[in-house]
C-alpha cells in the first residue's frame, strides 16, 4: 500500500494543471475580496479576472511543444490541450470585458459572477486536458454547475429564471446519459483511462456493451456542442441567459465538449471510426440544416444566433467526420476563430440593447448603419466571418474543415455543408439590411462604448480578420496539436 502511495506522489506534477491552479486561486480571492471590499462597481473585479486568465493562459503556453502526464495518467499538458486552454481563456476574457457594462446597466452586476466564470473556465480547461474518463466529467460537472447559476444569474429577469432552470434539468438528463455510457465502457474494458480503452478494444474487447456505452457517451457530448437532436435547450437559454453569459456559453463550453469529444473518440474508439464516423455524418447534416433552416425565422438576435450556434456545431462536426489531420486541424482553428466572430457579435447585442434587452428583435437594428456607422461596420465584419465570406477566418475555417470531409471521401457532406453556409448568408444579410438600408426609428442615444468593450471589439475584429488573411501561422499551430492523433 505504501509503495502505491509513493509512486502516485511521483507521477504528480501540478505544471499539468498549473492554468486551472492560478484561476482557482484567482477565483477564491475574488469571492473573499467581493466580500471584504464592498464598493457599488464591480469593475475592479472584472480586470483581476482578467489578469488571471492570462496568466492561465501565458502558464500554458509555456508547455507548447512538450507532453506533460501527470496524475497517474489522468491529466496531460500537450499541444492539443494547450490550444484549446486559450480557447476557453479567449471566451472567458472576451464574456467579462462586456459583462460589467451589461450588469451595471440590468442592476445585477454581482461580484459573484466573475469567480463563477472562472470556476466555468476551470471546469473547460479540465476537460481538455483530461484523458481519464472521471477526469473529464469532474471538468464537465464544473463546468455545467457554474454555468447553471450564470444562465439564471439575473435573478428579476423571468426569462433569465427560466434560462437557468432549463439549463440545469436538460444538463443534468445529458450528464446521466454521458455517466452511464462511461459506466458501461468500464464494464466492457475495466478501465477508465482512454489510452487503456483503446488498448483494451484493439485486444479484442467488444460487444453490445462497448457499443451501447460508446453511443451513450456520444449522446452526452453531442448535447453539450448543441449538435441535433440534442439542440432543444440552445435557443431558450440562449435567450434568457445574460448576453455576455450567452456570448461565453456559445463558444467557450462549445469549445470545451469538442475537445473532449475529439480526444475521446480518435484515442479510445479508432477501431469503431467506420461506425461512429458515419454516424457523425447524418449529426453533421441535421445538425446544419436544422440550425440554419430554424434561424432564417427567427426575429429575436439572440435567438438566431441560437440557431447561427447551432448550425456552426455542424459545420464543425463536418471536420470531426472525416477524422483527417486537415479536417480535426480545421476544428481547432474554427473554434479560436469563432469565439472571436461570435462573441463580437454579441459585445454589438450588449451595446444596442436597451434595459432589460427590451429591443432584442433583428428590426431594432435599423438605422444603425447611419446612426452608429462604427459599430455597423464591426458588427457587419463578424456576420461576414460567421456567414463564411472571404477574407474572414470564418471563410478559411471552413474551407479546411470541408476539404478535410473531401479528401475522406464524403464528398457530399461538403457539397451540404456548402449550401447550408450559403443558406445562412440569408439571415445574416437580413440584419446587415435593416442596419443600412431601413430608417432608423431611434437615435442610439444610449449607446455607451466603454474602454472594456472597445478592448473587445478590437480584439473581436482582430480575429475574425487576421486568420482570414494569414492563416497559415495559426493553421500551423492547429497541425502540431492534433499530431497526437
């Protein structure tokens, strides 16, 4: 017993956890000094958080390059994890750079929300490091628990009620589907760690259990990007959630349930590739279809880009079918890409919207483009980049993750994928026309752009332009994480 004892200590190295250390420790200050320095704004918080997530994010760049195990193999530091831990850093920064703004002006700007979207991050992070099954559901529970409480956080707004609840009964249905298909991989290999399940199944282990366990797990990743069916729950808590809190929700925990997805699937289950593979093409094709056939009738923004989420779940699921180092690679990039678009998209949202997100409809947008000239052509950049219009990143996302589905063979889930983008250029355009080309019944008076979201937008346009017009240096980086593959 002893000397299991001692060589669990020797396999512990916290520099595999070292971003989910500093954002814990970040976290838990913040809850003390929230409590200790009572001030009536919370913007002192929200730059502390800051300064934690990049030091997170700065911790795990350092690892780029090297493959840290730690834990006795439950956690790893490689470049696969690394990307997607500045991801999620990227979604977090940019959802608290417009969320003091947003707060203020609802009358909830509780200081609890900041450690609340850190703790989210740390449960994200953990998710793509883990390569244990319990690893990765202790990240997913973190994750999910915190961002139950952000959904409802705005505790007068009805909606946002309804948001959290919504959220926390439909999440905790999934995370039973996603526990119980990991109990019965258990049962099938006797393992929990996904390299021995891999090695277990290429062994011979088999059977109804293993599959019916697979698909499970399947099940339970496929709610957490949204992908249909499993979509039922976007629009409404997307709806409700908080706009910032939304803007985190569609990209930062996306990003969080591919990585696991990935890892889990292209280590544990290659031997099954044939099987899951096409079963990732038909959730490929409802999942953008339905996405983007459901937003060309959406009037509420939020809703639509609901369904804009959706639909770009698909678009990604389009690289993970085709299991190519082009199409996974694609994956990476189209996730950093996004959260950059998407999030963009919303900070414009938080700054059009009245108190109580009472103009939240598509027409409210009219006349911006006359009014607030500035703030259309930014908002129409990231409608450019998430519709797939060169030069965007949203266009060289794309392409990668369709030309990865060709050169697998599925020819026609790129020619679907294609027309499903060009569909979605309508409600995308549909806003651009009400911002230009309708008069505007409001003067925007109290639009108010604050040294936060200027710093978000900047950063927003940055990139969702950049990548579009030199994608090679973060392609490159994309390549050299999926190498593990």
């Amino acid at each position: 017993m002893d000397i299991n004892v001692a060589q669990l200590f020797q396999t512990i190295n916290l520099a595999t956890i070292m971003p989910e250390i500093i954002l814990s420790v970040v976290a838990m200050v913040l809850l003390l000094v929230n409590v200790f320095v009572p001030s009536s704004s919370k913007g002192y918080l929200a730059w502390l958080s800051l300064a934690g997530l990049v030091g997170a994010g700065i911790s795990a760049a350092t690892g780029w390059g090297s493959t840290i195990s730690s834990f006795n193999g439950a956690v790893v530091l490689d470049n696969f994890a690394i990307f997607f831990k500045i991801i999620m850093a990227v979604a977090a920064g940019l959802s608290i750079l417009i969320a003091d703004q947003y707060l203020e002006r609802e009358g909830c700007n509780h200081g609890e929300l900041y450690p609340l979207v850190l703790f989210t991050t740390v449960g994200m992070m953990l998710m793509a490091s883990g390569t244990d099954m319990m690893t990765i559901f202790l990240g997913l529970e973190l994750m999910s628990i915190s961002l139950y409480v952000l959904a409802g956080f705005n505790r007068a707004n009805l909606k946002s009620n309804e948001a959290g609840l919504k959220y926390f009964l439909l999440g905790a249905f999934s995370t039973g589907f996603l526990l119980y298909g990991m109990a019965l991989v258990y049962g099938a290999t006797g393992t929990t760690r996904i390299a021995e399940i891999a090695a277990a199944v290429q062994m011979g282990a088999s059977g109804t259990m293993l599959t019916i366990g697979a698909l499970l797990i399947l099940t339970g990743f496929a709610f957490k990007i949204a992908a249909a069916p499993f979509h039922m729950w976007t629009p409404d808590v997307y709806e409700g959630a908080p706009t910032p809190i939304t803007a985190l929700m569609s990209a930062g925990p996306k990003a969080a349930g591919f990585a696991a997805f990935l890892r889990v699937f292209l280590v544990a289950f290659p031997t099954m590739k044939a099987d899951w593979s096409d079963l990732l093409w038909v959730l490929a094709v409802l999942t953008m279809t339905i996405g983007n056939i459901t937003a060309l009738r959406q009037d509420n923004i939020k809703r639509m880009l609901a369904y804009s989420s959706i639909a770009h779940a698909g678009y990604a699921l389009v690289g993970f079918a085709s299991a190519t180092v082009t199409g996974v690679s694609g994956i990476l990039f189209y996730m950093l890409s996004y959260a950059f678009m998407n999030i963009g998209a919303f900070a414009i949202v938080v700054l059009v919207s009245k108190q109580g997100e009472s103009n939240g409809n598509v027409q409210d947008f009219a006349g911006l483009g006359h009014k607030r000239p500035v703030l259309a052509a930014v908002m129409t950049l990231f409608l450019f980049s998430l519709a797939g219009m060169p030069p965007t990143a949203g266009f060289i996302g794309k392409f990668y993750l369709f030309s990865g589905a060709v050169q697998a063979g599925y020819v026609w889930l790129a020619v679907i994928g294609v027309l499903n983008s060009a569909a979605s250029v309508y409600y995308y355009l549909r806003v651009m026309v009400y911002m230009y080309m309708k008069p505007a019944d409001e003067e925007f008076s109290w639009v108010t752009v604050t040294a936060p979201i200027t710093l978000a937008l900047t950063l927003s346009t940055i990139g969702s332009l950049v990548p579009g017009i030199i994608p090679s240096y973060l392609l490159q980086f994309a390549q050299e994480a999926v190498r593990i593959f």
